[in-house]
C-alpha cells in the first residue's frame, strides 16, 4: 500500500487482499498480519479468512489484557500530554487505549522538533514502566507489557515446525527487532532505509505485490505437482 498521511484513511487494496487470502489457503501456510494498530483497526481493515491478526507490534491478540498498574500509568500520561503538547498543525496525539502515539508526517520541522521534546520528556517523566518507540513518521509511548514485533516473532517461530521458512516483510523502524531474530529465513525491508537489519529489500508496495505473487504461484505449482499421479512406467 501506498504511504497515505492520514492513518484512518489506509485501506488493503483488492489486489493485496486476493494474494494474501490465497496465500492463507495453501497447506502448511501460517499468514499474519503484525501492526502497531490496534487489534480492532485490523479485524475493520484486513478481515481476511485464513489471515491471522496481531494488534499493537504483535501484543495484541484475542483476549489480550494491560497490567492495571500500567493502564493507569497510561491515562496519566495522557493528561500530561494533552497539556504540555500545544496544537502544533500536523501533528496528531492518538490515544490506542494500551498505547499513546505522536504522529508527524506532513510537519514542518519546528513542529517536530516540539513534539519529540515533549515525547522525550514524557518518556523521562512516566518511565521505565513505559518506553518509548520510534516508528516512521510517529512516536509511540507503550507499556512495559507490550514487547515489540522481535520478541512476539520470536515466540510465533517457536511454535512453528522446525523445518518452517519464515518470511517477514516490513517497512517501518519497528519492524527491525523482527528482521534481528529470523536467522534462517527472508527478512525484508521495504524501501530505502540506510541502515537495516534486513538481509533483503524491496523497493516499494508494487515490488511487494509482485514478491507476493510470485511466491503465491511458486506455492501453487508445488501443491498441483504433489497431486499429480506419477508418470514413471517400469518396462519388465
């Protein structure tokens, strides 16, 4: 998908939702979507079959809950946000209910320099029980409680067959924790990062889709040549 400003208006185009429900449907396939939304934004956005959803850098799943200690924690740093954060142009306060995010994309660079500031002096203020999270274009206050996508990959490849090929794709800052922990597999990095832990890249969403596709149809032929009968005749 394209890079779009305003969050609430990213959607999964057609031809990303089809590759991705016919990835899901191959044997011996584990598909899932990992992101810093919430676990909700993805069941509205993504929903499909087959795909599995991990909301807020992998923390999030069905039946997820926050510390008590650290929820409150939350909520004040909330408060001290809203107050010591001034209505800066394009510079937005999300509240994810288990996370606080700055977003800055599209900000003049007064505006940013603000707004990290603040971020920065929240991080010192409410810490260690929340951490500080750099993404692209946004700022992250999160509870000790939410691990980030290296430690939750960790323990999803854990569970996985040893002989399993995992494949990670991500084009974000927080995906590198992901990409530092698959040491037999491909990770990917899409776009133009200087510096990644990725062993691999793709240069933006249409080598993606392409990647996707290829793969899809790599996987396809593997599953039609298992299921044709043999055509070796012995001659006696």
């Amino acid at each position: 998908m394209p890079v779009i400003d305003d969050p609430d208006r990213v959607r999964l185009s057609p031809p990303v939702r089809k590759v991705l429900r016919r990835l899901a449907r191959h044997r011996g396939t584990c598909v899932y979507v990992m992101s810093g939304r919430r676990l909700a934004d993805l069941r509205q956005h993504v929903n499909i079959p087959g795909v599995n959803l991990l909301g807020l850098h992998g923390w999030e799943s069905h039946g997820a809950r926050l510390p008590t200690t650290q929820k409150h924690l939350l909520g004040e740093a909330k408060v001290w946000l809203a107050a010591h954060l001034p209505g800066l142009p394009r510079i937005m306060i999300e509240d994810k209910g288990y996370a606080l995010a700055v977003h800055y994309r599209g900000a003049a660079a007064p505006a940013v320099r603000v707004a990290k500031q603040c971020m920065l002096a929240a991080h010192r203020l409410f810490g260690p029980e929340l951490r500080l999270l750099k993404g692209k274009k946004i700022w992250e206050l999160l509870p000790r409680a939410i691990v980030g996508k290296g430690l939750t990959t960790q323990g999803l490849l854990a569970k996985l067959p040893a002989h399993t090929l995992p494949i990670f794709i991500g084009d974000d800052t927080s995906d590198e924790s992901a990409f530092a922990v698959i040491r037999h597999g491909l990770a990917i990095h899409v776009g133009d990062l200087k510096t990644t832990k990725a062993t691999f890249t793709l240069r933006d969403p249409e080598e993606v889709m392409e990647f996707l596709e290829r793969l899809e149809a790599l996987l396809s032929r593997r599953q039609s040549n298992h299921r044709q009968p043999s055509n070796h005749h012995s001659n006696l």
